[in-house]
C-alpha cells in the first residue's frame, strides 16, 4: 500500500503589496481601516505585541469508503461520509485519510471538504503556523488574487481538495453564473465546468436581490477515489431561463470536472414529499437552495427554502440522494407553508441523518401562524429512507416569530461537546432576533425543551449567522455575529450596538440548567446600519477560527467591513479581513480589501493561509 501525501507549501506569494493594518487595540477601539484599492492595497500601521498559548489535543475522525444499497425505496450506506462524526471534531489533522482505488491512501490533512469543516459544521481549523504572532504579520497574497478570478458571485464558500489533478492541490468555488472552477495553489484555473444557463427570475417574478441565481449553496466533496482515482464534488445549480425550470444535482470528477455516471440528479415536480401523510409536488420554481450541502454515510443532503425575498408560496425541503444509486431520491417537506431551510451554513449531523431549521411559516401568503403547529421556527433531525423527522424542537414562542418574521432558520445549527456536560453532544444555533438556544442533541425537546435561551440584541432581524465552536484551555467556546443591537458585551471595552458585533462565549456546565452560556468578549467588525431590511453594510460575513493544536492560540477569523465609515452606500458588502483572539477579543489582524464579500459567507484556512470568496475572485491572505 503506497501513501501520497502532498506536503507541498501553497505557492501564495506577495508582489509588494501594503495593505495591511495590524491592530493591537482592544476591542471597541476604531483603528483606521483599509483602504479601497484593490489588490489589497491599503493604509497601513505598525505596532508591537506578543501572545503565547498552551494546550495541546490530539485525535483522529476520518471517513471510510462504503457501498450503499437500495431496495423498495430505502438506503442503508456506510462510509464515505467526511470528517467526524461525534458532535464536534477530532483534530490535529485527525480527519485526515481516506483509502482510494488500489488500497492507496489520500493525505487529506488539509482538505476542506465541506462548509464548516466538519459535519458538526464547528468552523474549526488546526493551523500549526497560524500563530498569534504569525497572525499579526498577515498580508493579502497579491499573485493569487490577481489570478483567481471567476465569473459571476460567491453565496457559499469556497473548498480545497489536498489530493487534486497530479497529487496537486486545489480550491474549489461555486458561482451564480452555474460555474464550478478548480484553481491550484499558484490561483490559476485548473479547470471550469458550467451546469447550464442560470435563471433571473422567480416564478416569472423579478423579486429577490440575487441574478442571476446558479449556485447559491456551498458543495460538498467526497474524498473517496471515483474510477478515475480522484475526489468527487458534489454541486447543487438552478438551470431555466429566464425562469427556474429544475435543479440539477451534479457530481463532477476532481480531475477535470467531467460528470460521474449516472448523474446530474434532475430535482423537479416529480419529485414528492410523502412524509406526515402527505402527497406534496416539489415547485422548482418556487425555492432556492442556499443551504450548503451535507454528506453523511453516503447520503447527499440537499436543502430548499423559499427565494430572498419571499416570492410566492414555498415550503422548507430536504431532499436526500443515495450518491451509491442516484435514482434513489427521497424528499421531505413542511408541513405548512413557509418553514423555510435557508442558512447558508447548511446542515449539521453527528452521523445520524442531518440537523436542519426552519423559518417563519408564511401561512395564506403573509406573516402569521398556521392555527396549529406545522414545523415552523423549529430545529429538526431528519433521518432515513425515505426521510422522516425524527427528532423536534421549537420555541414556545413560534407564533410570534412567524408574525415578526424572526426566523430560527436565519442561522445554522453547529455541534459541540463540553467537557464535564451531563450530555456527549449538545446543537447551538441563533434566531434572527438573536436568541441563543442550547439544545441536547439526544432529545431535542420538543416545544421549548432547550437548556438555554440566551437574547444577545435588543433588536429583531439582528442575527444571520453560521456559528463556530471551539475548545481552548480555558473551556468550550462559540463565536457569533450580531448584526445590531448587541447586548451582554462586557463593559469594557466598549462596542458599538449600531454596527456589527463579533461576540465570544464560554459555555460551560452548570447544576440548573446543565449549561450556563456567558458573554465573555466583543469584536466591532462591520458598520452602522441604514434602515432595517434593505442595507447589508453591518452584515459581516460568518467566522471561523484556527487554533496551532486543536486547543491553543485560538483566533476567529471574518471578513466584515470599514467600521470608521459613517454612512456606508446601500448594498455596502464586507471587504476586510479581522483576526480576533478567540478568548479576550483583542483584535490581532485587520486589513487587506477583498472586494464584494457576501452576507453569511465564511473564510477557510489551508496551510497557513486564509481564503474567502467574493464576487469575481478568490482572496488570500498569509503571513508570508
């Protein structure tokens, strides 16, 4: 059995550039902000600092390949399924190989197969060279920017494939314009496959704020070699125009793009949701699938909410496809109108089906409640099949979020253990007027069984926001956005409640609840709001966060925007990239200008470097 390990650098290189500003204030200061050039040129500060962590972890998780079957329209599968599976993940590099054709084994130390990382969508990154000290030194990698461009935006995030054509790696981006491009470590483009020409509108209704509207969710990549011996991705595009007609579920070789046999999956009218003893018809033209894509044991999750905007009468979907027999589809739905699955952060599973959310219901066409439960404003497992919801929790409040149009779905749900906890798992996540629920992933509860409910803004529409958990010495950890209105910030220093806040807590157990959640630090990192719904300048992209070992010198990494700006123009996107320390708040890095950096997104980091995709380009940045 031969291993190929690719241990090459990233061939990231700086031609010059400026454009850094590296802060060694607390947080609540307004240090000054870069510049608007592009190449990441900016004003820029020196300073001095030092920081030093310790804590060590160790681990593996890994996914093995598998065969599925199918019979009489239910699956069972093994294997093939990424990272861990255990609520929150291994690391030190644990989920890290894979055995290919021929018995060879894939390094995948570095791979970023899907949104979050891990299936507990954690955020959490091991990056033995991202110091707090290297932290301080980053710059935007200028070659790489200039070259990895791409048509259309990024809504989702980007991946990196360790084992790419030749052994080489490479970064994966999804586009509107229905784009999938490879690009290797030097930027260049590798390869480039379009799904089909991309709609403009909803239902025959221009509504919505995103055209044209290809691939707005995040693929997933399953390491397990295909015939040609490499990785397949999984990419999930709306194809008609001008009007949606159907999605298309891909799967593309790693090699050069080209489709796995037996697929694209057409997901449209035939397909049925037959759960709770309905006979529901899926309405393509009706839904958008912004939520990332999930792969669990073999099983491809693909989740559907309504489009921005609310055009028409949708329902929250989640379709499920055997990726061992693509015919096998199953699909469940709401029960109700609306229940939207929209987070861009997608889907969290601990090895057993999936953790989805769901939105207001949009009962008769407007705001407002159904006259009983439908599965609206609800945290859901579904499992099996076909698909069923096993598991379910919602607010006891559920009717006047659907009035208020406070979704729980606005956010994704992450995993996490802590250490001493009464249960081995526990499911964070964040309505959109920024309720804080701690769930236990055993049983979810049902109405209002959650361990916490913690409000952090006195605003509604305040919270949209994929979470990150973590663990250091000092305990388990969650970092958030919060659009506007933050509460519970420690006094000292101060931040700014009109403008977007990057919060840290510390959960930990507690005899009554079994968790106690507190606000521990505070990051000002977008600017003001201008009105309510329409301005996303104070709406940061979501974190994620390094750590040297799985535990030390922890850094949350987002990309938000100029906070010294008094009145940004309407539509202002996130363009500058922070580093926080994950445990006081201090900010370490900020700087760089990677222009047209979507809502909810979120950066990865691979050997050394942090990457987020934007509109057009991939940006990196690195300490060189």
């Amino acid at each position: 059995m031969s291993r190929l390990v690719n241990n090459k650098k990233l061939n990231w290189t700086s031609a010059g550039v400026a454009g850094v500003v590296v802060v060694f204030a607390h947080l609540g200061c307004s240090p000054s902000a870069a510049g608007p050039s592009d190449a990441g040129s900016s004003g820029s500060s020196s300073g001095t600092g030092s920081s030093s962590g310790t804590g060590s972890s160790s681990g593996t998780s890994g996914s093995s390949s598998g065969t599925g079957s199918s019979t009489g329209g239910s699956t069972s599968s093994s294997g093939g399924s990424t990272g861990s599976s255990s609520g929150a993940p291994s690391d030190a590099g644990g989920d890290a190989t894979v055995m290919g054709d021929g018995g060879t084994t894939l390094d995948l130390t570095n791979s970023v197969l899907e949104r979050g990382k891990h299936p507990s969508r954690d955020g959490m990154f091991v990056q033995p060279t991202l110091t707090k000290a290297s932290a301080m030194k980053m710059m935007p990698d200028a070659s790489f920017n200039a070259k990895a461009t791409y048509p259309g935006s990024m809504w989702g995030s980007p991946l990196y494939l360790e084992q790419g054509p030749g052994g080489v790696g490479i970064l994966i981006a999804a586009t509107t314009t229905n784009d999938v491009v490879a690009f290797d470590e030097t930027g260049a483009s590798v390869w480039k496959r379009n799904l089909g020409t991309p709609p403009t509108m909803w239902q025959g209704l221009a509504c919505g704020g995103i055209f044209p509207f290809g691939i707005l969710s995040t693929p997933v990549i399953d390491p397990k070699a295909g015939a040609d011996g490499l990785a397949t991705i999984y990419a999930t595009g709306a194809v008609g125009a001008p009007i949606v007609d159907h999605y298309e579920v891909h799967a593309l070789s790693a090699k050069d793009g080209s489709e796995r046999a037996g697929w694209p999956v057409k997901l449209d009218k035939t397909i049925v949701a037959k759960n709770d003893m309905m006979n529901f018809a899926f309405n393509p033209g009706g839904h958008a699938q912004r939520p990332a894509l999930s792969l669990v044991k073999g099983i491809l999750y693909v989740g559907f909410g309504g489009p921005q905007g609310d055009c028409g009468p949708y329902r929250g979907w989640v379709m499920a496809i055997d990726t061992n027999n693509p015919t096998t589809v199953s699909a469940w739905a709401t029960r109700g109108e609306g229940g939207s699955i929209w987070a861009a952060g997608g889907f969290a599973s601990d090895g057993n089906g999936i953790f989805a959310i769901t939105g207001n219901a949009n009962y008769n066409g407007a705001f407002g409640p159904p006259p009983m439960y439908s599965d609206s404003e609800g945290v859901l497992r579904i499992t099996g099949m076909p698909l069923v919801r096993s598991d379910l929790y919602y607010p006891a409040r559920w009717r006047q979020m659907d009035t208020d149009d406070q979704d729980m779905a606005s956010s994704s749900p992450v995993l996490m253990q802590v250490p001493g906890a009464t249960s081995s798992s526990y499911l964070v996540t964040v309505s959109k007027d920024s309720h804080l629920y701690v769930l236990n992933t055993a049983n979810l509860g049902m109405m209002d069984g959650h361990i916490v409910d913690l409000t952090l803004s006195s605003a509604n529409h305040s919270a949209r926001v994929s979470p990150v958990a973590y663990t250091t010495a000092t305990g388990s950890h969650v970092a958030i956005t919060i659009d506007r209105g933050v509460t519970g910030c420690p006094a000292t220093p101060a931040v700014d409640p009109g403008k977007a806040v990057l919060m840290g807590l510390i959960v930990a157990p507690s005899a009554s609840p079994a968790l106690k959640v507190t606000p521990s630090w505070c990051a000002t990192v977008a600017g003001p709001i201008m009105f309510d719904m329409g301005s996303v300048a104070n709406r940061s992209a979501s974190p994620m966060v390094t750590t040297t070992d799985g535990k030390s010198e922890p850094i949350v990494w987002i990309v938000g925007g100029d906070t010294t700006v008094a009145n940004p123009p309407h539509g202002t996107t996130a363009s500058i990239l922070y580093g926080v320390d994950g445990e006081n708040g201090t900010t370490i890095y900020k700087g760089g200008n990677c222009t047209g950096v979507r809502q909810w997104t979120t950066p990865i980091a691979v050997k050394g470097h942090v990457i987020v995709g934007g509109d057009g380009h991939l940006c990196s940045w690195s300490s060189q």
